[in-house]
C-alpha cells in the first residue's frame, strides 16, 4: 500500500429525514431514486478526474480524486453537482476536503467482501483523511445542541486543507468553521 494526497468531495442530502418522513413511501422512494440518479448522470457528464473512487452511502455519496489526477478543480466540480441538484429540488451538504489516503497499489477494486461466520465484512475504503473530514462537515451541518443551534445548515464547504492544497486564498478571509480539529470555509449556500 502507498500513501498518496487526494481531494474527497462529500455530496449529502439535507432534507432526507424530512423527506422520508414528511412523503408518502412511494414518493420518498421516487425521490430518493432521483438523488442517486442525479449524481451518477453528474459523474458521467462532468468529469472530475481519472480513477476516481465514487462510494453511495444512500443519503450522501463521496467521491475522491488522487491530488494531481483531477480533470478540474474540485471545488468548481462540487459547485457544478451542487448547482444540478438545486434545479430538481434537493438541499445538500458538499464537502471538498483533502488529506492522505492508503491505495492498495495490487488491488483491482477499492471495494471487497470478506465472510467471518455470519458477519460479511464490505471494505470501502482503506484510511482516508478526506472522507473522515468530509463526515465532519456533514455531522457539524446537522448539528443540534441544547439552545436549538441548527447547526451550519445547507452549503458547500471547502477545507481548509483543500482550499491551500489548491493554491486558493480567500480575498476577504472568511470565519473559519472548526469541527474535530478541521477547518472550513462557506464556500456557498
């Protein structure tokens, strides 16, 4: 195995507990099927790189790109999904982040299944610092504390760590918000 930089970008859908509460099953099913369409039409139609890893999770699905590998940046593509998915409907939490991940440089696939008595295992993904910093945003998103705090809400956050890997600079430096001792920026609502 190796240790190489990558961005990740976390795209989750807000509103999924409202939505399947809120719809009748069908409608929620419908709706559902309409996310996870939406985004594999955004990766088929909108390149973001080579060997990129896509991972569904049902309400959010991550995608990571190894640094050097992205076809554009991360942060316009995120921007891009993010904008697609707005015209049908859906609120969203997207995260661009970077950090190191471990490739398994003989393995075909990122994904295996290994079988231990009734348990089967399902490996996604060996360690990854952006997909850990992507679940922080989306947590600090949905966040709720004992004075009704909401949370960040819906937007596009990009790391701290993403924005200076990608030589960016903020004009007015914006507040950093901090969650599990990473940092970002609103980068949109």
């Amino acid at each position: 195995m190796i240790d190489e930089n990558a961005f990740g970008i976390l795209v989750s859908y807000f509103t999924v507990e409202d939505d399947e509460y809120g719809l009748e099953r069908e409608q929620f099913v419908a709706r559902l099927r309409g996310f996870r369409e939406a985004l594999r039409e955004c990766a088929r139609d909108l390149p973001l790189g080579r060997g990129v890893r896509g991972l569904d999770f049902g309400h959010a699905q991550y995608f990571e790109v190894g640094a050097g590998e992205q076809v554009e940046s991360p942060l316009g593509w995120a921007r891009k999904v993010r904008a697609r998915l707005a015209e049908r409907g859906f609120e969203t939490v997207v995260a661009v982040t970077h950090g190191s991940r471990w490739v398994d440089e003989e393995a075909e696939s990122f994904a295996s299944t290994e079988y231990i008595a009734d348990v089967s295992f399902i490996t996604l993904s060996n360690p990854s610092e952006p997909l850990r910093r992507a679940w922080y945003a989306d947590t600090a998103a949905r966040k709720e504390d004992e004075e009704d705090d909401d949370g960040w809400g819906p937007g596009l956050y990009l790391d701290t760590e993403a924005a200076e890997a990608l030589g960016m600079m903020p004009k007015n430096l914006p507040t950093v918000l901090t969650v599990a001792g990473a940092g970002f920026y609103r980068a949109g609502r």
